[in-house]
C-alpha cells in the first residue's frame, strides 16, 4: 500500500512519533493506522497513548437524572461556535431527556422512535429539523441509561458541557455519601478510568497490554538481556502500575491530603456505600477534527 504524507501526519499528530518513524510504521503494517500505533508503542517510540484518541470533534455532552434513572448524550457539532449557541444547548438537553425515557437499545432504534417534545416526529426528523434552522450539520453521536437499584445516581458535567459523567452508587443517599459520590464523579472527569476495578477488566485488553511490554522489553537491548524471570516481573509490575491508572478504586484520590490514599480506602472512608457502575463521556472521544482550509475553499469557487 502506497503511504501518502496525509497518513504520515495523521499518525504523527496521534502519537507524537517522528516523521521518519512514523512512515516506517506504516510500511511495516501495510498503511493499517491502528496497526502502526501499536508498532510505534511497541518499539517505545510512542508513549503517548492518550493521543491516539485526542478530542476532534465539536458538540456538548449532557446528562439527566431523574431518583434512580438517569441518561447521558453526545451531540455533535461542525464547530465550536454553535456548540456554544443556546438553541443547540436547549437542544442537547432535549437529547438527554428522550434517553432518559428511551426503550431503544441502539442508535437505530433511538432515531426511528417518537420525539418526546412533539411526538408527530421522530427523533430523526427533529434532528434534521434542527440541522436546517442551525445550519450546520449535527449528529446524535452516542446515548447510554444508568440505573440504580439499590443506591442513587449523581452526575457531573465538566468545562460547560465537554465531559459528562454519570456515577451509580450502591448505599443509603445521604450528605455525606451524595458528597463523596460527587468527588468521585469528578475524580471520573479528570482522570478517565476504564473500569471500576481490576474484576472488570477486560482480558483482551490486558493480553494486548501485556503484549505490548514484551516487545518493548524485546526491543530494548539492556532489558532483552535479562533473565525471563527478571523480565517476567517487570512485566508484572507495569502492569501493576497500568492497573492503578485505568482502574478507578485503585487511582490515587484527587484530593487526598497526603496524595497516596486510593479512591477505594476514600470510599472505605465515608463508609456505606460502594460503585457499581459509572459511564464518562467526552466530547469528540476518538473522531477526527474536520481541516478547515478556508483559503482552498474560496478558490475552489472563484474556479
């Protein structure tokens, strides 16, 4: 596959890597762009893991509760300067009501159903609806429903719309817990956990990890030298280290005074209530951001 300059800087911008470094990752996996991240993971050329899946889009994220029920959306935007616009928020929030009610469990089903503020629509009419009086394209990006059976439900939205996250507790509602819930919620925001605890891991990922520290370790003279079983406990300990960052009870607690204690030993510290689920939606997570070549376009239509 022949390797352009346009994929050469698209992986450069998600992985930090040189541009030599990043035209020979493309070659070794015939232009597959996933592929050629891990490879640059792997060789330790990349280490920035988090830019392979860098905000691109616009939009706002919104999130309802209602006692036990509560839903939170994603709604895209073209640009920043209508997901700032008043009709587009009253519109988000409008999205986040629909799924708070919603029966559908996907996309497809969501848009054919009837829209909550004037059922002689559907979801999809009103949503192209909007696109004509906004003028801008838009898209219901994603929605997911939390539920609290035995506990309470608390959400947080964070820079005014560009991350929401919705937080299910297990326990008595209360001051103290509903306080603790919210630390936790923002803790959910500023830190991006992947799961609740190492229980929920998911074992493809943690393979793949896994995988990725062995090649680094194969690709790195000094270490490569050592013995397996010298080599098979740096394994183990990066990936100690890795559980810590993406597991959310072992994170360090933001606001810990003494900076060691872990969100588990804060929520052991208020007693009576445990997580049972969160979701944390960002806003543009994992798009591409459109390229606006404003001066291209003007000559495009004087041609």
């Amino acid at each position: 596959m022949a390797i352009t300059a346009a994929m050469v800087k698209e992986l450069r911008e998600m992985t930090g890597a040189g541009m030599m470094d990043c035209k020979k990752a493309l070659g070794e996996t015939d232009g597959n762009m996933d592929e050629a991240v891990k490879y640059l993971r792997e060789k330790g050329i990349s280490k920035a893991e988090k830019k392979a899946t860098r905000i691109a889009a616009e939009g706002l994220c919104s999130a309802v509760v209602d006692g036990k029920n509560a839903a939170v959306v994603e709604v895209n935007s073209e640009t920043d300067f209508v997901a700032k616009n008043d009709t587009f928020k009253e519109y988000v929030d409008q999205v986040a009501a629909q799924a708070l009610a919603t029966t559908a469990s996907n996309m497809d089903e969501f848009m054919a159903e009837a829209w909550k503020a004037d059922s002689s629509k559907s979801v999809k009419d009103a949503l192209t609806d909007k696109i004509a009086v906004i003028g801008e394209n838009l898209k219901i990006r994603r929605f997911e429903k939390v539920e609290a059976k035995d506990g309470f439900v608390v959400s947080y939205i964070h820079g005014g719309g560009r991350i929401a996250v919705l937080l299910s507790m297990k326990g008595e509602e209360n001051d103290a817990t509903k306080e603790a819930a919210m630390n936790v919620a923002m803790q959910i925001a500023a830190m991006s956990p992947k799961y609740v605890s190492q229980a929920d891991v998911d074992q493809d990922y943690l393979k793949s990890e896994e995988d990725i520290i062995r090649e680094q370790i194969a690709n790195d003279p000094a270490e490569a030298a050592k013995p397996d079983k010298v080599k098979e406990g740096m394994i183990k300990g990066r990936i100690s280290k890795l559980m810590k960052e993406v597991c959310l009870l072992d994170q360090v607690y933001v606001k810990a005074e003494d900076g060691k204690q872990s969100v588990s030993k804060y929520l052991d510290s208020v007693g009576g209530i445990s997580i049972e689920k969160f979701v944390r939606f960002e806003t543009g997570e994992g798009l591409e951001k459109k390229e606006e070549d404003f001066a291209a376009e003007v000559a495009a239509q004087l041609g």
